[in-house]
C-alpha cells in the first residue's frame, strides 16, 4: 500500500529529527542522486553517468538544497552539472556544496555579501532565462527541478521559476527532451490537494521524502509526477494521519472473499443485479458477466417488467386467488433476461426486487432515467441501501440518491455525472453550478463533498479512480490503461464492485470504512483486466470482464494469499 501523509504530517515529524542534528538533507540529497544515476544509466546510450549532462533547478528553500546538493553529488561522479539559481536567495549549504565540486551556477543570487553566477536573463529583471540557461537546458539529458518543495505556497509559479518551466524543452514534434526528476513534488502542484494552478513541469520521476504526498497521488497532479519513489529519511509519521492512499496487489488479495471447503453459494453472496434494459440490454450482460467472473456465489438478475406484464400478473394473481391456488407459475424470461441468461446461464431470474433474498445490489448501469418501469425496480434498490443493504448505483441510479445514506452504499458517477449531481443539489463553484471542468480540475474536493451530502462512499472514475469513504479515508487508484476508456467499461466495474459487496456484506455493514477499500480493490482488478486483455492495445469491456478470473487468480497466487479461507478481515 502506498500511503500519503500531508505536508503538516511531514513537517511535524521532521521538527524533532531536525533539532536534534539529523542530517535529513543529505538523505534526502544521497538518495535522490542515487536515482538519477539509474535514470541516467539507463537513458543515456553510453550507459553511464561520466560525461552526463545534467541540469539543477534550484529555489531558493530547502527543495533546492536537496537538489544543490544531489547536484554536487553528481559532479563528483564525473556529470556536468549546471545549476540554475531561481530564487531571490540560494540554499547556502547546497549552494556551497555545489560549487566545491565543480558545478557551474548561474543566476543573479546573493548569498552573504556575495553575488555568484552569471546573470540569467537579458535585463536586470532576471525573470527571464538567459541564452547560458537556454543552451544548457536544450543540451541535457537529466532536469533536476528542486524549484519548491512542499514550501509551495500554491497559487502557481511565479516569475524566474515559471520562465525556467517553460524553456525547459518539451520533446513535442520528435525534438529532444530531458529526463525530468521532480524532487519530492513537481514544483508548484498543490502538494496537499492535487490541483494544478498554472505550468507545472511534467516529471518522469518524483523522489519523495518521508513519505509521498497526497498530491502525488490526486489527479490532475498525480498526473504530472510520473514514478513515485518513495525515500525513507527516518521520519516517524503519526499512525492515524493518512490524508490518501492506494492499494496494492497484496492489499487486495487480503480483501478478497475467497471461499472456504465448506461455503455455499449462498452463504458466499448473492448478488441482485438491476442493470439494463430491454432496449439496452448490454449493461445487464456486462454487470452480470462481471459479478459471476469477479467470483460472486451467485446473482439474481431482476428482469424488467412492462406495463402489461404487472397488469396480467395481476390478473393472473386474481385469479389464484379466485382458486384459492397460492402457487405462482414461474414466470418465462423477458427478452432481457434471456439476452442476459445467453451469456451468463449461471444466472437465476427474479420477477422483481424483493423476489429471494440477496446481500447486495447493483443498479443503474444502462438505465435510462426516462425508463418508468425499470426506474421503479432501481427505486426499490434504492430504498432497500436506504434500509442497509449494500449496494452500488451506478448511472441511472445516481438521481434518485439524495442524502442520508451510509458509506455501505458505493456510488459510482464519472465527472460528468458527478457534476450533474451536484449541480442538481445546488452546489456552485465562482458563482456558477458545478460543471463536468470543474470536477476534473478538482476531483478531490468533489468526490468529498458528494461523500459528505450522500453519506455514501464515492467512486469517481477516471484515468485515476478517486474512492472517498467514511471519515473521508481516500483511495487513488491508477491501474487501468487509457483504453479502458470505453462503453460498458463502467457496468463491468459496477458488477465487480457488487461482487465483492456481496462476498463480504456483514463485514460492509459492521465497518463503515470497508465499502471505500472494497471499491478501491475493485478499481484494481478493473484496470489490470484491462491490461491482461489485450497488452497494450484497445480492448472491450465483454473482455475486460473475461479477462477478471485470470486476473484475481494472479493476485490471490503472487501476493501470498493463502488458496482457500473464509472471509479475512
Ligand atoms: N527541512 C529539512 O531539512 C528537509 C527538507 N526537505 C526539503 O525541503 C522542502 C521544503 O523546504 P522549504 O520549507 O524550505 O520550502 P521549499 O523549498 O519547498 O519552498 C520555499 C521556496 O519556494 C519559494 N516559493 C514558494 N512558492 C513559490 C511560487 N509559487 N513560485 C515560486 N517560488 C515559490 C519561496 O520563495 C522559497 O524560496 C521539502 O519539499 C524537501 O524537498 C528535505 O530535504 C528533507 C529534509
Ligand atoms: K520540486
């Protein structure tokens, strides 16, 4: 698991290692040049770190003495490394570090009475960067950027900084570009939220000390952070002060409901699918599909109904009970059903919510709200999450979700929806309602703020999947490829996290924080899915969710979960 802890966490585990004369900087420094000599072995075609051109960003806090100092590290390895000064100040101890071993510094900085480097840009401004700055960032092979740390104040770069971002080149047209390695944060991205206020260099490498912080791990900023390697620096954070998390494999093979030598279907779950209609029957066979291959003991999938079915049902009830004949006939299949039962005959049909008992439902998914009589059986589910039940609503579902319910009900809205939800609630951002943009540029915020109306745990999907639960505990998950960006790609999610809410319904119930690591999970095996479809290339959402079993099994094999249990904790 992969755990971020905010600035504050950080800082206050720093103050007492910092009194006491632990050299905090110089782990941090030693460890970040031990990572740009990988990187550079590894992209340099001479394999080697002699003779590499490298480039220091530095601000003037202690974000750039990490990076001076790595710097002077490099140089004395036998790299080239200039150092561009960007702040009205340097960090003395790097800055000194930097020049004993040889790195040429630019820049217009006063450190005690002196002033070092040559002047940076074209007039006595300095928020320009010079031709030296220019020629040497279009010549190198690694970019340092150590410009802020989590000193940012984050309302965006400004002056030199900001220019330096912008000459570095961009690679775009087949030009060259350098490895970039943002030191602890791409400088400028909101450190403790993910949001992105102006131009943010986009790192290939964050190395982050003491911990990750939650923007490495919140999109859109996560989106700019590339690999985040994490460096131990000795810190000692506080237990209960994670801010965001993201599972990995093991995590999630702990979760998983693997049954036991003795468990029955029933008892391992059955899970009450209300996805599709006839008119759209994809999403029933996709939800259902998913369920059954994610593992479920078994679903029960609500047909719809017409008008005139419930009307002969009626009849055909009026007259039993003329006959005083109490056994019902069982009812044929509709046309949904019997899409649904061609591809997944596993599958029992239920004439409606509340035919046979379920431990949990999945509703919504391809529901069109225009559609009266499949909107009554999502109703029903609805009501039946408000009663406890665990359940996800996806899609069709979301608007009839008013506040009120608790974090064992996962909805699932993509920003678009999300946004719709909010809007319709009254939410408003710079005097306007809430727009799809708006959720996008600040997806933290919203999926909370739709937590706290609802009561529910939420899962926005996207390129990074956001799960908020109870208390607020966040998940980011990031697993899936940019084809699963596809139609029916959404059902199948929804059918895998039902699946799991099934398998583990008692345990949602009793731990409110569950139901947001089921969904994580879920959002896990989703994208890896994806990926074990088709390598590399497009993929459908039918083989997303044949893709589950192989998948699930990988997990439960490789991260050493035992091969048969009941349920874990
Ligand atoms: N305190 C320590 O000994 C340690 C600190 N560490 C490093 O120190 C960093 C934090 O250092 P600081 O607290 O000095 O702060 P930073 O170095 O992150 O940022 C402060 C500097 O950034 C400038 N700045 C702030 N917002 C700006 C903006 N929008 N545009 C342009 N410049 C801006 C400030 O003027 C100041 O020069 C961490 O991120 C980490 O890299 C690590 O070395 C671990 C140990
Ligand atoms: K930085």
């Amino acid at each position: 698991m992969l755990r971020a802890w905010s600035s504050a966490d950080v800082r206050a585990a720093e103050a007492p290692l910092l009194a006491a004369g632990e050299p905090l900087m110089d782990r941090a420094a030693f460890a970040l040049h031990v990572e740009v000599v990988r990187l550079l072995r590894a992209h340099r075609r001479e394999r080697r770190v002699h003779g590499a051109r490298v480039v220091v960003l530095a601000g003037g806090g202690a974000n750039g003495g990490d990076a001076l100092h790595a710097g002077a590290l490099l140089a004395r390895r036998g790299a080239a490394v200039t150092a561009v000064l960007a702040g009205e100040r340097a960090h003395a101890g790097g800055l000194a570090a930097a020049r004993a071993a040889g790195v040429r510094v630019l820049g217009d900085v006063a450190v005690g009475d002196a002033v070092v480097g040559d002047a940076v840009g074209p007039d006595d401004e300095g928020d320009e960067p010079g031709p030296l700055v220019c020629d040497a960032l279009a010549g190198a092979d690694l970019v340092l950027d150590g410009l802020v740390g989590i000193g940012s104040d984050g309302s965006g770069l400004r002056g030199l900084a900001r220019a330096l971002v912008a000459a570095v080149p961009t690679g775009t047209g087949g030009g060259h570009r350098p490895v970039v390695v943002a030191v602890d944060v791409p400088s400028g991205s909101g450190v403790d939220d993910g949001r992105v206020a102006g131009d943010v260099l986009r790192a290939d490498v964050t190395v982050t000390f003491g911990a990750p912080k939650p923007g490495l791990l919140l999109p859109p900023a996560s989106g700019l952070a590339g690999q985040v390697v994490p460096v131990d620096i000795g810190l000692t954070l506080p237990a209960g002060g994670v801010a965001v998390g993201r599972l990995e494999g093991a995590d999630v093979a702990a979760l998983w409901p693997v049954p036991g030598a003795t468990s029955q279907k029933y008892a391992r779950g059955v899970l009450g699918v209300v996805c599709g209609t006839t008119r759209y029957p994809g999403a029933g066979v996709l939800a259902t599909s998913a369920a059954v291959l994610a593992g479920v003991g078994m679903v029960r999938f609500v047909d719809e109904r017409d008008e005139r079915d419930e009307r002969d049902e009626r009849d055909e009830r009026d007259e039993r009970d003329e006959r005083e004949d109490p056994a019902a006939p069982p009812r044929p299949a509709g046309p949904l059903a019997t899409a649904v039962l061609a591809a997944r005959p596993e599958v029992v049909v239920a004439g409606a919510v509340g035919d046979g008992r379920v431990q949990a439902w999945a509703a919504g998914s391809g529901v069109d709200p225009a559609d009266p009589a499949r909107r009554r059986d999502v109703a029903a589910v609805v009501a039946a999450a408000r009663d406890g039940v665990p359940a996800v609503l996806d899609a069709g579902a979301l608007d009839l979700v008013t506040e009120g319910l608790g974090a064992h009900v996962v909805l699932t809205p993509h920003a678009g929806e999300l946004a719709r939800w909010l809007a319709d609630r009254g939410e408003r951002v710079g005097g306007v309602p809430v727009d799809r943009d708006a959720v996008e540029a600040e997806p933290w915020r919203w999926a909370r703020r739709a937590h706290d109306l609802s009561g529910a745990t939420v899962l926005l999907k996207g390129a990074t999947t956001l799960v908020v639960g109870a208390g607020g505990s966040t998940w980011s998950q990031a697993d899936g490829p940019a084809w699963l960006a596809t139609a029916g790609s959404g059902d199948v999610l929804a059918g895998v996290v039902g699946a799991l809410l099934a398998g583990r319904a008692e345990d949602v119930v009793a731990d409110p924080a569950l139901a947001a690591r089921l969904a994580a999970a879920a959002a896990l095996v989703h994208g890896r899915a994806a990926h074990h479809a088709t390598p590399g290339g497009p993929v459908s959402a039918l083989a997303v969710a044949h893709a589950l079993p192989a998948v699930v099994a990988d997990l439960l094999a490789q991260d050493g979960a035992p091969a048969v249990r009941d349920c874990p904790a």
